[in-house]
C-alpha cells in the first residue's frame, strides 16, 4: 500500500512539474529561446572543441584495452587509495585531463567491456567527475579573474577534491570486484578509430542536449529572480560554466571552487547520460558532489592563504564565451593529431 501511494505522490510530482515548464515556456518565450541560443553557442564555441577531441581519445584508450595494460603497475596504489582495479584509476587520471564527462563515460565503457564489475563501475563513476585544466586555467583563470596562475591553484584545489573524495567513496561505497576481467568487446585495431568517434559523437551530442535546457532554465530564473544574487547562485547551481562567468569578480574565490568541486545540474546530467545502464544512486552522487564542492572550497582557500595571488583586471560581466575557444582549438587539433599516432602506434604493434 505504502509503495503505491509513494508511485503516484511522484507521478503527481512529475505532472505538476512537466505543467509547470509548459507554463514558463509560454510565459516567457523570448527568454527561452535566448537560453537555448546561449547553450547551443556555449556548445559550438566551447564544449565541442575542448571536449570532443579528448573524448574521443579517452574512448580509443579505453577500448584498446591500454587502461588495463598500462596501469597493472599501480594496482596496489588503486586499491589502497579507493579500493578499485587499476583501470579504475586510469579512468579517474583520465577525468582529471578531460573534464567533467569524460570519467562517467570511461567508467560506464570499461563495464560494458567487461574489465570491471558493475559495483566497481559505479564507485569510479562517482569519483571521476572534475573539471579540466584547459577550463580552470584558460577560462576561468586567465579570462574570468585575469591571472593564470589563480586557475593553477583552483586546478589544484579541485584535484585535491577528487582524491580526497575518491578516499571517502572508496571506504563508504561496497564493491565487488571481478574475479577474471576478460575485455569482451575491444574493438579491432581497424576499427578502433571508427568505434572511438561514434562513442565521442553520441556523447557529445548528450551534453550538448544537457547544457541546452540548462541554460534555457537560467533564462527564465534571471527574468523572474528578484535579486541578480538569486540568478548568480542559480546559475552556477545548475550551469558551471555560465556561474563562473556571473560569479567570477563578485563573490570569494573559495565560493566559486565550491561550486566548481560541485560541477553543477547540467554536469550531472551528463554524468548520468554518459553513464548509460550503469544505473548509480543518483542521490548518493548528488551527496558526494557536495562532499567534493566542499572539499574543494576548503582546499582552494587554503591554497590562496599560503601562496596569496592578486586577481588581475577583469569583468565578469564582459568575459566572453568564446575566449575560452581560442585557448581551447589548437589543444583540441593537438589531441587530434595525437589520438591518430595513437591508434596508428597501436595497429602497427598488432600487426607485429
């Protein structure tokens, strides 16, 4: 009894909700579609050409079954630190060169695979989820607060969030490891680029999906919030990208990298899109992104308290998005370059 009166209070939630969004897109329509413009410029100018080169890359890591290979020397470090397999640890060093989804993804290909357990998927799944270098240092450390060195120290404080995050997840999260990983599907040298791209192409289009309604949600919060406060914590509350470039300027550095460890709605849900049948406690990663975002906050301002840094000139209000792209496409064409002598190096070595 109690089960179906709890299915229909969420159903009646679920309604009320969809009929709610129905009324706030006739309502404000302009705003909408502003927002939705914004997340797709978002996507063309920054997402893509940070994101799409190393994922693909990631995904040519991951199912040539270099991971495993390359990381058996630090099993024991992987254990002892977060109590996983040593792929599991590539796909966290992974997340940390490549943003916030490239982790959920990684994690979710090497379940598919079958080189870890289902349990073990979901524990890296929930400590892979940081944001890269090229956003901290380029975008928000030089463009947003003019000093680079001011993205360094974030980058450092976020890193020092995911291990100590990964520490808390590896002890709390049950797991049980795969008594014979055997790679069940790793794609063929020759079709290793093929299956590499489709895998970046579909997710990529995921986040792009995500970071569009997102942006559009932020639209009608800044029409109808009675305080530019309100829309600011909203804003990096759903979409860290555009709550670092409202915040950036006008509120303390260690708030920012609280919001930054704690990546933001539309990061979760590409986290969960990346993820695909991986299935995750979505409240306990909810729960542990805040662990994270508190972390970070605590680390960042600790950072700036031993090496002080002065913010250099700047406006948060006139930073633009497409800074972050100059910066942003010759790492991109460099990680293309490298992910084709990658897969050549590895077809070459088959061959032998």
């Amino acid at each position: 009894m109690k089960v179906i009166k709890l299915f229909y209070i969420r159903k009646i939630i679920v309604l009320f909700l969809i009929a709610a969004g129905c009324y706030l897109c006739l309502r404000y329509t302009q705003e909408c579609a502003e927002g939705i413009k914004k997340g797709i410029l978002f996507c063309i100018e920054v997402l893509v050409p940070s994101l799409y080169a190393f994922m693909t890359l990631s995904s040519a890591v991951i199912r040539s079954g270099v991971a495993v290979s390359l990381t058996k020397p630090f099993g024991k470090i992987a254990r002892f630190l977060f109590r996983l397999p040593p792929s599991g640890l590539a796909v966290i060093l992974l997340s940390i060169l490549g943003g916030y989804p490239v982790g959920a993804r990684c994690a979710a290909m090497l379940f598919e695979q079958g080189s870890i357990s289902r349990s073990d998927a979901q524990k890296v799944a929930n400590i892979a989820v940081c944001a890269g270098p090229g956003f901290l240092i380029n975008y928000v450390g030089s463009a947003l607060l003019g000093n680079r060195q001011l993205g360094i120290l974030l980058l450092c404080a976020e890193v020092t969030g995911v291990l100590i995050t990964g520490l808390i997840v590896g002890r709390t999260m049950q797991s049980t490891p795969l008594p014979h990983p055997h790679p069940s599907n790793e794609a063929p040298s020759r079709n290793l680029l093929i299956a590499s791209v489709t895998d970046a192409s579909r997710a990529t289009f995921h986040m792009c999906g995500m970071v569009v309604i997102c942006t559009t949600m932020i639209g009608v919060i800044e029409k109808v919030a009675p305080d530019k406060r309100i829309t600011d914590m909203a804003s990096a509350l759903i979409e860290i990208t555009e709550g670092c470039h409202r915040m950036c300027g006008s509120y303390p550095i260690h708030l920012i990298a609280f919001f930054i460890g704690f990546g933001g709605i539309s990061v979760h849900l590409q986290a969960y899109a990346g993820m695909g049948d991986l299935q995750i406690n979505k409240g306990l990663f909810f729960l542990y992104r805040i662990i994270q975002g508190i972390i970070t906050a605590a680390a960042a301002y600790s950072y700036f308290m031993i090496f002080p840094v002065e913010q250099g000139v700047f406006s948060s209000t006139d930073a633009q998005l497409t800074v972050a792209k100059s910066a942003t496409l010759a790492g991109s064409a460099a990680l293309v370059f490298c992910s084709f002598c990658f897969i050549g190096a590895i077809h070459r070595r088959r061959e032998q």
